[in-house]
C-alpha cells in the first residue's frame, strides 16, 4: 500500500511537471522575437498616416461595399489622457491608435516605456472597427475618412468627462461612433450608429484585432476571451487556426486577454448578437455583431469597452462577471480565496514578497492540526517498522496471516497506516491553487521583493557577469532562491520519518532534486512560497522529532 501511495505522490508531481513544461509549450509555442518587435513599433507618423487596405472581418459575405468616403479632409489624431491611460484616436477609420497604461510598464526595468495594450501586424486591422450587413454587401469603415470636431489634445482627471464624435457619409449611408471618456478608470463608451433608406441596413457590429505573439512574461500568450449566455469561451491560436464556430445569444464580453491585461467589448444595448473569430495567419480577429433594432432606418449599438489590467478588484467593480476572465483551472475557489487573502495581507505589508511569506504561514498555521496529526503518524508508523520486519519473516508463506496481524498491531498501537499519506495528497489542490493565484496575480507582475527579485512573476536568477546563460535556466547566474527552496526539501526530507524499503527511501530523497528542477522556470513568488513553507516544516518537524525522544517505545 505504501508503494502504490508513493507512485501517486510522484506521478501528480510528474503530472504538474508535464502540464507546465510540455501541454503549454505545445499549446503556446513561444514566438520570434523580431515579429513581437515588429508588431509594437509603430511610429507616430504610421499612425496618423492612412492604413493599408483592411482585411476583411471575419465569416462576413463577399460582397463588400466600397469604403471610400466623399469627405477629403486631412487625417486628424485625437490624444487623450486620463489618470489611467494615455491614448491616440485617428479620424481615419474612426480607430484607436494606441492605448499606454500609465501605472503598467513593459519590463521591470525602471526606466521601461509605458505598457501598450494597442498592438497590430503589419498591415493588420486597427481596433474598434465598425462593420455593417446591407443588403448590398457589408460595409467596413477601416478606409473611411471620418470628421470630428473635438480638439487635438483631450485631458480629464477624477470625474471629468469627454466625447469625440467620429461622423461620415459612405454609399448613401451615414456612419456615426460616439466615444465617451471618463478621468478615472479603464472603462470607455463606445456608441455606433448606421443611417440609411429603411430596410437597408440589417446589422452592426464592432471589432478587435490583435497578434497572438507571445509576450515575454511566464506563459503569457494573447487569445480571444468571450463569455456568452453565461459560459466562458477561450480560443487560442491553435484553435483559430482550425476554425471556431461563432458563439450566438447574450454576450457579456467579448475581446482579447493575456495573462496580466484585457482589451473587450461589453455589449450595453442590445446585449444579443454573435461573436464571430477568425484568424488570418498573423492577427486574429474578434467581431460583435449585435441584433440592433432599426428605428427610422438607424440602427445603432452601445458597448463598455474594458482596456486595462486583469486586477479581480477593478474587474469587478466594472462587471462582477468579468472576473471570470482570470482563468484559474479547476482549483478556481481556492485560487480567489488565497489571492483574496494576499490581497489582504497587503494592506499590513505593502510588499508583496512579506505578503507571500504571511499567506504561507496563515496557510500552514490553518492546516497546523491535519499536519501534525499525519506527522505523528508516519513516526509510530516507523516505530512499528521493526515488529512489522519481524512479522514478515515470520509469515512470509502465509500473506493472508501477515495482513491480519498486521492489522491487528496497528489497531493495538492506534496507528493508520495511511494517516501519513493522506494528507500529502490532499495538499496537491492546495499546491496547484496558490500556483494559479500567485501565476494570474497581476499584483504581482514586476513586483520587486528584495535585492535581485525585481519581478515575482517571472523566474528568479541572479545574474553573474562570467557565468553563461545555461539550458533550463533563466539567465546567466544563480538561482538562489530555487537553490535554497531545493536545500530546504532536502533537509526536510532528512528529517522526515523514512520508509522501511530502501529503494522507496532513495526514491523520496530524489524529490528535493525533481523540485529543484521544476522550480527553475516557475515564477519567483511560487518559489518564495514553497521555501517560506519547507523552512516552516523543518521547524515543526524539528519539534515534533523532539517530542517522540521522549515517548517510551511502542509496546511491542
């Protein structure tokens, strides 16, 4: 029974192992770097310059009418700044040109340019496309030239509000989009409205595009996120590639999000419609298409659109159901307990490092009696080793008389052979719980702790100029603290009551050496965690090792 316990403990490490260094990688292959360069260097000129013919949005008819606007007007760039974002709107096509956060930046480095959410491939579509169904075709206003008369620069803080009204007349219809801004905050309105001969226009719908290039961060990789009629879709690159079917009914939200950030619509009126996703090699596409009612011959639709961090709180303060955007696998009740509880524990410490070191004792301190009463048990357990050697010499013929005997000493010593077990397997959801907590904290992004740990989301590696950059490291240098969580496994491993078998003892003393393996290219506040616990274990083990010197020997 032992044995089979220990495969299980080996093989769900093994299972963590694979899911993170084989599923995702196969899944997410990380992509070339010069084509993440290239897709974030825009430069202003390109910007306000005309945009190269756009491609078509996705599942949309052939038959498309021409985009071409009666207006000749110059191209304007509208920027705006609130307390949250600094953003660029073109009149060309009514688009968003860029959108930096202000309290996000693109590395850990101090001096890092400000976070982009606003991303393109060459010759790719910019976001908050409007699209229209005619009934002679559909209507794309990527190479429309709008006209607006909001000024060129737009500043609001705290409560102030701003519009920038985007107007043109294209084959006989006329196109309005209303953005409204507020100073604070991540939330924006978009309103669109199409006017034309009545029965002409049939639908409306708006549109995000983005590449899927792989960020530099820890499995952060771009997808569509969608939650329609209360079920969450989210279609990555592989998926797009084969094809996905439109989603139809009430949609909540519908956009793009990585790991850290998301960029979606939130339909306001009318809330049905399809999303329709498409992927055309270099960028994918997601489009709303809302079931608008037409009244005297316009039909119009109105929408949030949410472009800013994956921050549960600000999250749920605009939608509660767009928390539901940070996926935290199928130990999501307890990743939003522990990420609650570490939020918690910064209004005491405000580093999230000390905070990190806090949830570890709270947890360990929450899980003290199960710990202590599994401990306790693996050493009667080991007291009894001797007596069970002897058992099994003495009936090793008669394996019927040694199971009764063996279980009529456990009953007399009050020991369960599987009460040290149990409880190591029962902490494998707690293991993977503060794994999607600490991984989808985006807290935690660029979160310095101490000395060379600038970023708790990222590997830790400390760098030293004469060593290179070696396989499965993260750069060149030493992981210290993935050294130091490795050492402490293994003393606490030592200190651990052993099993009798020996091949089974040399197995256990192999963990402290697969974790170190594993741990090398997980997230630096992962590391913290498992380190802060081992050191709590060794102290308790220490304690309890203690207190067994002093018990009698078991009756035998």
């Amino acid at each position: 029974m032992d044995t089979r316990l220990l495969i299980a403990v080996i093989l769900s490490l093994a299972a963590v192992f694979a899911y993170q260094e084989l599923v995702l990688k196969r899944l997410y292959p990380p992509k070339e770097q010069t084509a993440q360069t290239e897709t974030k260097s825009v430069s202003p000129e390109a910007e306000a310059s005309p945009a190269p013919a756009a491609l078509p949005p996705p599942a949309m008819p052939s038959t498309a009418l021409a985009p071409a606007s009666t207006d000749h007007a110059p191209v304007r760039v509208i920027e705006v700044e609130t307390e949250a974002f600094a953003a660029k709107f073109t009149t060309h096509g009514g688009r968003l040109l860029s959108l930096k956060l202000k309290k996000f930046r693109e590395t850990a480095q101090p001096d890092s340019p400000l976070l982009e959410l606003v991303t393109r491939a060459p010759g790719g579509r910019w976001p908050l496309g409007l699209v229209a169904q005619t009934r002679h075709g559909t209507l794309d206003d990527a190479n429309v030239n709008y006209q607006t008369d909001a000024p060129d620069r737009i500043s609001l803080h705290d409560l102030e509000k701003g519009r920038i009204t985007f107007t043109a007349s294209v084959s006989g219809l006329k196109l309005v989009k209303t953005v409204d801004l507020s100073g604070s905050g991540y939330v924006f309105n978009l309103d669109a409205a199409v006017t034309g001969a009545p029965g002409e226009v049939r639908a409306v719908g708006l549109d995000m595009s983005q590449p899927l290039n792989a960020h530099a961060g820890y499995y952060d990789i771009p997808e569509i996120q969608a939650l329609v009629n209360h079920k969450t879709a989210v279609d990555a690159e592989k998926a797009l590639r084969k094809g996905v079917q439109p989603l139809k009914g009430e949609i909540t939200y519908a956009g793009f999000g990585d790991r850290y950030f998301l960029s979606v619509f939130l339909p306001v009126s009318p809330r049905q419609g399809t999303v329709e996703m498409n992927y055309n090699g270099s960028e994918a596409t997601a489009a709303v298409m809302l079931a608008a009612r037409p009244v005297d011959g316009t039909m119009r639709v109105s929408t949030q659109v949410y472009m800013g961090p994956k921050n549960l709180t600000t999250l749920e303060e605009v939608n509660p159901a767009l928390s539901r955007a940070i996926d935290f696998g199928w130990t999501g009740i307890l990743a939003l307990a522990f990420l609650r509880a570490l939020k918690l524990f910064h209004y005491i410490a405000p580093n999230w490092g000390v905070d990190i070191i806090l949830l570890t004792v709270a947890i360990r301190v929450a899980f003290l009696p199960m710990s202590i009463k599994s401990q306790r048990s693996m050493m009667r357990l080991q007291r009894l080793q001797p007596q069970v050697e002897r058992m099994r010499e003495k009936f090793k013929d008669d394996r019927d008389r040694l199971n009764r005997e063996m279980v009529d000493l456990y009953k007399r010593n009050h020991v369960n052979p599987l009460g040290g077990c149990l409880p190591m397997l029962l902490q494998l959801p707690i293991f993977i719980g503060l794994y999607e907590a600490l991984l989808n904290a985006v807290e935690l992004r660029h979160a310095p702790f101490v000395g060379w740990i600038t970023d708790l989301s990222a590997p830790e590696c400390l760098r030293v100029p004469f060593i290179p950059k070696l396989p499965f490291l993260p750069c060149g240098g030493i992981p210290v603290l993935v050294l130091l969580m490795g050492i402490s496994t293994y003393f606490q491993q030592k200190m651990t009551p052993q099993p009798p078998d020996p091949s089974q003892r040399q197995m256990m003393m192999l963990m402290p050496l697969v974790f170190t393996i594993m741990f090398l290219n997980f997230p630096a506040g992962l590391t913290l965690y498992y380190f802060c616990s081992n050191a709590l274990g060794i102290a308790q083990q220490y304690v309890l090792n203690r207190e067994f010197k002093q018990l009698s020997p078991a009756n035998a």
